[in-house]
C-alpha cells in the first residue's frame, strides 16, 4: 500500500510503499476511506511539535473495516468507523473516572519486541502518528482507536468529526460547558475555531463573536453561527470585543495556538469569565495573564481533543449532521488525493481554507 511518510522534520512528506501487518488480538484493519489534513500534522511537518520518525502521519479519518484480529467483538467487516487519536485503555483513573481523552496508557500499541504494524518493504520500522496513520490506504489500529457509525453519512464528511469537529463542539459542551444565552468569542476561524463556532451556536449562546485576519473566514464564520465579527488584521480584537459585549465575554476560545491569541481571549474576558485554549502551542510556549486579573475570577484552561468520550460523543455528532444541525458540507474546501498532500499543507499554511481533505480510490 502507499502511505505519506515524514523522514526529518521540519521536512515534507514523502509518498512510500509500506508494508502493513495482520491484526493482533483487539486490533483491526481498516481500509482508508478520507482523511482530513490538520494543523498538529503540519507542527510535525514544520518541527513545532516533535515525534518519532520516520512516522507516517494523519489521524482524521473514516473508513471501511477489512479485517479483525482476535478479542474483537465491537466491530466486524464491512462496520464504518471513524479513527479518533483520543485512543483509551478502558480501565486507568482517566477512563474509569470519566475522562478517556486524558488516558495515558501505552498498552494499546504493540511493544518495541513486537513486529511493527507499518514498515518499508525492506522491514524498516515506520512509527504510527497518533497511533492511527491515515495518511495511507489501510490503517492496522487497536480497537479502541475507531467508534463505530451509520453508512448513512459520506465518509469524506464523517472523517472531520474524527478530529477537527470533535475538538471544536466538544470544547463548547465539555470542557467550557456553555450555557444558553452566554456570550462566546472565538479567535482563529479556521477547521477547529468554525467548529467551535457552530458548537457555540448548538449550545444556544446569545451572542458569538469570530474573530480572525481573513475576511473570507469571518465570511464562512457567519455562515456557521457567528452573530458579530471582528477582523484582527485591523484593530485590536481586545478592546473592539469588551466594547462590543460590554464588558467582555462569558467565553473566550483560542483556536490558533499562539501565545498572543491565548493571551488575548483571556484579556477579553468579563469578571467570571472563562478562557479555554483549543489551539496547540508550541513546545516551550509560556503564557502570561496580570494577575491581580485573578481576583474577577476569571479562568484559563485548556481542553484537549474537546473532552471527548468518542464513542458516545461522535454517534451523536453523526446524527446531528443526519438532522442538518451539524455542518460538515462546507468545512471541506478541497478534496484531493495522496499525492496532493504536500501541496494541501502549502494551502492550510496561507491561510485560505478550513480544511482539505484525502479522498483515496
């Protein structure tokens, strides 16, 4: 099979022949059916965010179960699923206690003693990003990494929950709990903040304030829910949001990943406001908030893969899109192939789109 491999980072990825192993016990063969390009593959791509290479990437995707191994019963040949790199042991302090997405065991994947589940022709280990790989035409995953969902939803469409709409809606219903009524800012409109935005919007928020530099993505933001924009590439989207709620917001999302960004929602905030980041900084990033700030009760927090319980969470998620509630059509800005790949990351960088998404044969 073929696959997108990145050898040195910051680099690009390299379109190899990858040798894929059978199922293990509670593993599960997939066959890749879209995958999403998100923002934590190219931090692997451009060397913000370290990893193992030579590692093939990806992690936002749908597909087709080919094959399972022995121990599994969730899933059969034939299931849709999606891949969620949210992937839990079932049985640590953090599952059991209700939050999977913090499950730090590393029992899921196969020891270092053990045959690796991707490799080159030549035998040559290729490591797993975010324990999925997507960014190939067959994905070998632990059960646990895939939720099963209706053949009802294209696949292309379903592969966005598996990160970017996950991240976004469930920072909104999780991780900062919005309440009807509340006011929301959020700043960054691309895949994850549009996501947030319509998760806002779900959550019944009175008012919804986008911000970013790209008009067009303000544009697309109203489309999804907000009822104000702010364009940053001309004022200060601190004092233009306090002005414009007066006062500041009850929440403010950070979907970029950047110190200042992080640093302006939590300056947007009204007294008992809360700031949660979504985006993800760069190692060694520090944030500063004045602190005498503190004593309006004010909050900084961040979320991680919007607090999800993904098999309870992306059924649902399916279904609100089943009910056109959900927008999924529109994030998708182009559809391409493997080969496309690169030149699909060179797009996500300048800006333009909320997301691209591989469409294998």
């Amino acid at each position: 099979m073929r696959g997108a491999v990145l050898n040195t980072s910051p680099g690009q990825l390299e379109i190899t022949e990858l040798a894929i192993d059978s199922p293990a016990p509670r593993e599960v063969l997939v066959r890749t059916a879209a995958a999403g390009l998100c923002h934590s593959d190219l931090h692997m791509i451009d060397g913000s965010l370290p990893g193992r290479l030579p590692a093939c990437l990806g992690h936002e995707s749908a597909g087709v179960v080919e094959a399972v191994g022995d121990q599994v019963d969730y899933l059969k040949p034939g299931d849709h699923v999606i891949s969620c790199l949210s992937v839990f042991c079932g049985h640590c302090e953090h599952c059991l206690s209700g939050y999977p997405n913090r499950c730090q065991s590393t029992e899921m994947r196969r020891g270092r003693d053990e045959r690796p589940r991707l490799s080159l022709p030549d035998g040559t280990p290729i490591n797993q990003a975010f324990q999925l790989s997507s960014f190939a035409e067959l994905m070998l995953v632990h059960e646990h990494a895939l939720v099963k969902i209706t053949d009802e939803i294209p696949l292309d469409r379903a592969a966005l929950i598996g990160c970017g709409v996950m991240t976004g809606v469930g920072a909104v219903f999780h991780t900062a709990q919005v309440r009807p009524g509340q006011t929301v800012a959020v700043i960054g409109c691309g895949g994850i903040g549009l996501n947030v935005v319509q998760g806002a919007r779900l959550a019944g928020a009175g008012r919804i304030i986008a911000v970013d530099r790209v008009p067009s993505k303000l544009a697309l933001a109203r489309e999804f829910g907000a009822t104000d924009t702010v364009d940053a590439s001309s004022t200060d989207p601190v004092p233009a949001v306090t002005e414009l709620t007066g006062g500041g917001v009850d929440h403010a999302f950070e979907a970029i990943g950047l110190k200042a960004t992080a640093e302006a929602a939590y300056g947007m905030l009204k007294s008992g406001g809360t700031a949660t980041v979504v985006g993800l900084l760069p190692v060694g990033a520090t944030i500063e908030i004045p602190g005498l700030s503190l004593l309006g009760e004010r909050k900084l927090q961040g979320s991680l893969m919007g607090s999800n319980r993904f098999r309870v969470d992306m059924p649902q998620l399916v279904d609100l899109y089943l009910q056109g509630r959900l927008e999924l059509d529109r994030l998708i800005s182009a559809r391409i192939s493997l080969d496309q790949v690169n030149d699909g990351f060179a797009a996500m960088q300048g800006g333009e789109v909320a997301r691209s998404v591989i469409v294998f044969d």
